[in-house]
C-alpha cells in the first residue's frame, strides 16, 4: 500500500548552464563548507589506504586492461552475459534508451500488480529518470540507501555519486526526518538529535516496513560477470542487502558497460573499487546473485541491459574510455572545481570531472547549451587523472570534446584561429610564397609603422591593436639581407633594423 502521496521526482531539467549554476553555488558557503569538510575526510582516507597496496599502480593498469578488452569486444562478451543469465533462470531484456528501459520496469511491475517499489542506490536508474517515470504510472519509488533516502524527503537531487546528500550537514538531515518521514510512513522520533547514529536508527526503522511490504525491488549492478551471470552489487548499510533478498520479484537496470569477464577479473576491482570510494579495504555489503535459487530469494529476477548512448561513447575512440568508469567518485572528491561548485551545478546525475565527459557523450555534444558547457567546467589541472583507479584521462577526454564542441558550433565555417593557421601553413608551405610576404609586410610595416610600432590594425586584427602596439615587420627581411649581401660576405653591414621606443631593436 501507498501513502498516496506524490514523493519526490525533481529532475536536473531546467538548471541553467554551469556557468550561471556554478556562479550561484559559490555564493553559498555553507554548501562550500559541506563539501569542503566531506571530500577532504573522504580524498584523506583513499590515500591512505591505497597507498598500503604494493601493487597499487598495477591493479590500476590491470583494470584498465580488463575494461578495454571487454569495451573491444563488447558484442561478444554481451551474448555471454545474456546466455549466463538466462541458464541461471534470468530473464534479459535489451534496452536502447532509458524510455524503452522505464517501460520495461514499469511492464514488469504492473504485471505483478504493484503500486510501490523498492529500490537500492542506483546511478543507471538516476540517468534515466525511472522515478519519475513510475511516479507517473502510479507507482512509488522508495529509496532504501541512507543518502538517497535524504535526497528524496528533502524533494532534492543528488550532488555526489556515492554520496548523493553530501551538500547537506546533519542538522538539515535532522529537520528533513521530522518534517517529512511522517507524511510517507513511520515517523522519526519527536526528540531526534542529530546523532549520526540516531539519524541511522530513525533511517532504519522508517524503511524496515517499506522493506517487508515490498513485493518488487529494483536495482543496479556494479557488475555483471559474464561468464556466470552474475551480478553484484556493494554498499555500506545492509539496504542493498535487504531489497535483493526479501522481494518477490526483482529488476536490476544494467549499463552494457558494467561487464567483467570472470570473477578473477572481479577481484581486481573488489581491491579498487572501496579504497577509491569511501577508503575502505572492502565493502562492508558485497552482494552478488546469479539468476533465480529455488527457495532463496527473490523468485523472478529481470537484467534490463541498457545502452542509452554507449554505443555512441565506445565509437569514440578518445571518449570510450570513460566507460571504463567504476562510478568510485575518487575524481570528484580531488577536484578543486567540485569542491566549490558542487554536484547539482553540473545538471546530471554525474558530476564532477567524470560528468564533464561521460554526460556530454552520453546525451552529444551539440544537443544543448548546458550539455556543451560541460566539458569546459574544468581547470585540466589533472587531479582527477591523477586519483581514477582505471585510469582515464579525464583532462585528454575534456580537451578533445572541447573541440568537439567548438566544431559543432561553427556550421562548418572556420574560426579565425583555424583560418589563420591554415593560411600560415599555405604560406609557409613554398620559400616563394614566404619571400613574397615578407616583402609585403615590410612594406607595410613602412607604411602603417610609426617609430618601429603599428597602433592600430583592421579587424579581427584591432582586437590586439585595441589594447597594445604590435613591433612593425622589419624593413628588409633576413633572407633579402641574405641575398643582397651574401650573407655579409659582400661587407654591406647588418640588414636595416626598425628602432623601438626606448632604442630597443626588433
Ligand atoms: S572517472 Fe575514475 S575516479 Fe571518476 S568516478 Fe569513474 S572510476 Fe572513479
């Protein structure tokens, strides 16, 4: 049963371009000061303990050897993955984009005739919008991570991949409990502090009844194994544990991306994945199902596979690979641009410096102004690259969509920097043609030169003159005073030089 009241389905649509966003957040310090205190809590404790690893730098490369070589044959490792499902009781159904894959889930759940779900922490899901999209057909979405949970009373958005509250401090935590949990199902105590224990317990106990009345979970997968089917999902807080376990029936949205070929493959990034993510040496939850055990959970499991733009992401050969991504968030808790700004100035479930590339190239580059915004929401100072455990370049990917997006831009028309470089490249491409300039411009610069300096230039050339004096060219140039003289050998001095102010030479 529902409470019949409509729950939270805010949406990024309409948060204006990160620059007019990121101008507004940093006038909010006390979202700075949040963010501040979390990231650097969470970037301090990553260091350390992957700086107990030996081999620290191989697992990286080994991880990114295993992402590249599924993303290089991703066709057969998909029909793996479906074959392995649907031996252990599975049902697997192909998704292009997230409306195909919110009608599959919805689908699914009026077949069983339910109005409410469960659901465990899902960024796959948060990209596709399938809350709202069940809130539109009638059916609630309760959100069981603690996090999320806050982000959903709060009628608010996720700013952080792993830690979607992270922009709100306990005492708004607090008010958030006492205000809303009543309205949705069992209330928080009337003298709740802002214990972080108590805010656990009131957390526990209100999603308790909404855990053992659910008939349908939904979930996500941090990865999908494809030689066993089998999927897995980490957590902290049991939550997870509890919506794969109790339910009757459950729907697990999966990006294409989240293969791993074998479990021994797995082991490298159940070393990564938690020292990146919250500094942790393993997961306190690390839960994996494949397909349906008879008596043992839940009896009807569905893989939804989800492209929703990977395809177009792996046909970039520079882009492809930020699908590599574990989603730890160790590049957003490094990033001086994310620590001020926050996640929502981003307008996408992803922030950070891997929601600078991934949304782009999800969405593509030239669909809208927010969208083409992105890629420059950076400094490039590389901190990201520095920290990501499958090593993308992330600041390789930013520049290469910034020109992605100033191409997209120009209708085909080349920007002046283009056109002056391919003049200069005509022209330097024959000695005559050089010969032929160079006398051009001395005489120009005898001309429009006055003592040595050109003041002003015509356009687009007076956006330099506006604002300073360019050296006018030399009367003779080195070549000509080469060939008139021999290279000195004819004794006729030095070529003629140009004073500047001041007796300089040019
Ligand atoms: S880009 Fe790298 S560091 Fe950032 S979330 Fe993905 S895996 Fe983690």
């Amino acid at each position: 049963m529902t409470s019949g009241r409509t729950i939270n389905t805010a949406t990024f649509l309409g948060i204006p371009p990160f620059p007019i966003a990121a101008r507004e957040a940093l006038a909010d310090s006390q979202l700075r000061g949040n963010l501040r205190h979390a990231t650097h809590t969470i970037r301090t404790k990553r260091a350390r303990v992957a700086a107990e690893l030996d081999d620290w730098e191989q697992l990286r490369v080994a991880a990114a050897d295993i992402k590249d070589d599924v993303l290089g044959n991703m066709g057969h490792y998909l029909e793996q993955l479906e074959e392995s499902l649907t031996r252990a009781g599975a049902s697997v159904h192909w998704a292009r984009d997230g409306a195909e894959a919110n009608r599959i889930v919805i689908d699914i759940a009026r077949r069983h005739r339910v109005e409410e779900v469960v659901k465990v922490k899902s960024m796959a899901t948060g990209e596709i919008g399938l809350n709202a999209a069940l809130e539109e057909a009638g059916i609630s979405v309760w959100e069981t991570d603690l996090a999320e949970l806050i982000v959903q009373l709060g009628n608010d958005l996720p700013s952080h991949i792993l830690v979607p509250a992270i922009h709100r401090n306990r005492s708004e935590v607090r008010e958030i409990f006492l205000r809303e949990m009543g309205k949705v199902g069992m209330p928080a105590e009337a003298d709740l502090s802002d214990e972080p224990a108590e805010l656990a317990g009131a957390a526990r106990r209100h999603l308790r009844e909404k855990f053992l009345r659910a008939k349908v979970a939904v979930s996500g997968a941090n990865f999908a194994v494809a030689d066993t089917g089998t999927l897995v999902v980490v957590e902290s807080e049991g939550n997870g544990r509890m919506c794969l376990t109790l339910p009757e029936v459950l729907i697990s949205v999966v990006g294409i991306e989240k293969i791993v070929p074998t479990w021994t493959d797995l082991e490298v990034f159940l070393q990564l994945l938690p020292r990146s993510a919250t500094g942790e040496r393993m997961n306190p939850y690390t839960s994996t199902w494949t397909g349906v055990t008879v008596g043992d959970g839940p009896q009807e499991v569905h893989v939804v596979l989800l492209d929703n733009g990977r395809t177009k992401v792996l046909a970039d050969e520079v882009g492809r690979q930020a699908l590599r991504c574990i989603r730890c968030s160790a590049c957003l808790n490094v990033c001086p641009v994310y620590e001020r700004v926050g996640g929502h100035a981003y307008g996408s479930i992803y922030p950070g410096p891997i929601g600078s590339i991934l949304t782009p190239m999800l969405r593509g580059v030239g669909t809208d102004e927010a969208t083409d915004a992105l890629p420059f929401a950076s400094s490039l100072c590389g901190a990201c690259y520095e920290v990501c455990p499958v090593l993308i370049n992330i600041p390789e990917v930013l520049v290469h969509l910034r020109e992605k997006v100033v191409d997209s831009h120009r209708g085909g028309v080349p920007g002046t920097l283009q056109a002056a470089m391919t003049g200069a490249s005509w022209t330097l491409g024959a000695s005559r043609r050089l010969a032929l300039l160079q006398r051009v411009a001395g005489l120009s610069g005898r001309l429009l030169g006055r003592r040595g300096l050109i003041g002003r230039m015509p356009p687009p050339l007076s956006r330099w003159t506006d604002a300073r004096d360019v050296p006018a060219p030399p009367r003779e140039s080195f070549r000509g005073w080469w060939a008139r003289t021999d290279g000195d050998r004819k004794n006729a001095g030095p070529p003629p030089h140009t004073p500047r102010k001041g007796g300089e030479q040019v």
